[in-house]
C-alpha cells in the first residue's frame, strides 16, 4: 500500500469507530508503526509500504478500534516533559494533573525563597497511581524526600519501574492512604507537603464516561463512591497526624467540587486556601495550610 492510502485508511477507519482526535492520530500511528513522519509523508506519500510493518498497525488499528486508550498501546505517556510506563495498572495521566504539580513545585521554590524551610522538605503522594505526581516532583525538586504511596500493589510496581527508569530516588508504601505509612519509621511518617489525584467521580457517573475511560482504565482509581468526596474526607480528615504544623495539602478535584472540598479543610483547620484553574479555565487544584 502507498502511505497516501494507508492515511487514509487510518482515518476513515478510527472516524467510523467514534475516535474524536482520528486525524491527530492517524499521524501518531504513522510515526510510532511505520516511522514515517509527518514530513516524510509530504516528501512521499506515493512511498510502498509492506511487510511486518502492515501487520503491527493492522494490530494496534483494530485494538483502537474498540477503544483501548491510545497510550496503553503505545505503553507511555508524557507528563511534564518525561516519559512515563503505562497500561491498564494505572490511570493515563492527564494534561490537567500538571496543573497541580506545577503548584506544588511553585510552594517549593516559594519556601525555597523565603528560607521559611531549613531542614530537607518531605513530601507525600497519595494515590499516586503511574507515580507521575511524586516522580516529577522529585525530578524538578531534587531536594526534596518524596514517599509513594497507593493501595494496589500493581500500580505501585509500576511506578516503581518509571522512578528507576527516570532517575528518581523515591520511597514507595502499600496500603489503604495513610495505612500505607505504617511501614515506615515513626520519625518518616509526617510531611510538609501532601500531594494528592483521588478518585473523585461519583459512581453514578461512571457509567456515562467515554469508554477508554469506563471500559479500560482501573475502576479503583476512578470510582470516588456515592458523590465523588469519599476520598477527600478521609484524607483531610487523617491530614493533622501525617502534616508538620504549617503543612500544605494540594488536591487535585473534579470541576464542580472546589466548594465542597472547600468546606471540608476549613472544618479541619486548613486556612489560606485557594483554588486554581486549569488551561479550560475549570476548577482544578485546590490547596491549604494547616493552622
């Protein structure tokens, strides 16, 4: 087949199965399968293709087809520049979640500035999933004592191989939030910092979510039970014995729970708090010192 023909192929087929971005990916197919740039394409497109090639793209065409993410076919997704591991283990990271490590590494440097930090600034990630929060973190600010920690021991291992793949030197615990922190020495269970991307979708919701999303991505990471804030009131609510005295707790929520999350840190002595939005304009990232 020429690659004009194979393009075409591509899009008519990922448009007929429902796939929104099927003329971003068709390209994404044609770099990541074939090899062939989008400049190569332009220089070329009466070039032959044959062989093996064919038959990987035929491959991984049906399988999004039937909407298997993207990124877990291609087993990585970029995230504040690094490349992380992923597949049905771990959420996809999302462009969104930047938002909230981008307020994290500002408080950093913003202690930084101010000298108000003297010692080493510990740092926890909960529900840390691919570990993209805590990894990148760590990356941006070496300094700082970064631990990981989920309940499933499946995503942990893979968080474990993109820390040792990217460079990252991190501490990783299992166990249900604050559970996990049990494995550690007494001294290492509280933090200045916690970071965390719960699970915050109303169970009653998860059936309407597009299906790369409700079909394949881990339901444990998803479901945020009956409205969405199961996770945010247990975390704040165990926040004081895990948080050193002027602690910040960064959330990352669902667009319409900025209020709700809101009202549950200020019942739990959070003050100072505030809320930013992501590039859609939405509430995204909430944050707040414990008094």
């Amino acid at each position: 087949m020429k690659l004009k023909e194979i393009r075409s192929m591509i899009c008519d087929r990922l448009e007929k199965a429902g796939i929104e971005s099927y003329d971003y990916e068709c390209w994404v197919f044609l770099d990541w399968l074939l090899c062939v740039s989008r400049a190569d394409y332009y220089l070329d497109p009466e070039r032959e293709i044959s062989g093996e090639s064919l038959g990987a793209l035929e491959e991984m065409l049906t399988k999004r087809e039937g909407h298997v993410p993207l990124q877990y076919l291609m087993g990585v997704c970029e995230f504040m520049g690094y490349s992380f591991h992923v597949d049905e283990r771990v959420l996809i990271p999302r462009q969104d979640t930047e938002c909230l490590v981008e307020e994290v590494v500002r408080s950093i440097r913003e202690q930084g500035k101010t000298g108000e930090k003297k010692d080493r600034i510990r740092l926890l990630d909960l529900c840390t999933g691919s570990g993209c929060i805590g990894i990148s973190l760590k990356l941006l600010c070496p300094d700082v004592d970064v631990v990981l920690s989920d309940l499933s021991r499946d995503a942990l291992d893979l968080a474990e191989t993109n820390a040792r793949d990217l460079g990252a030197s991190v501490t990783l615990v299992q166990g249900d939030l604050y559970d996990a922190l049990d494995s550690l020495p007494r001294e290492e269970r509280r933090f200045d910092l916690i970071a965390s991307n719960p699970p915050y979708i109303p169970t009653g919701v998860l059936k309407d979510l597009m299906p790369e999303v409700r079909d394949h991505e881990p339901l444990l990471a998803l479901d945020g039970r009956e409205d969405g804030l199961v996770y945010y009131r247990r975390i704040t609510e165990g926040a004081r014995r895990h948080l050193k005295e002027g602690g910040i707790l960064f959330y990352e929520i669902g667009a319409d729970q900025a209020e709700a999350v809101e009202d549950l840190m200020r019942c739990h002595d959070f003050r100072e708090i505030s809320v930013r939005k992501d590039l859609a304009g939405l509430d995204r990232i909430i944050c707040g010192r414990l008094s």
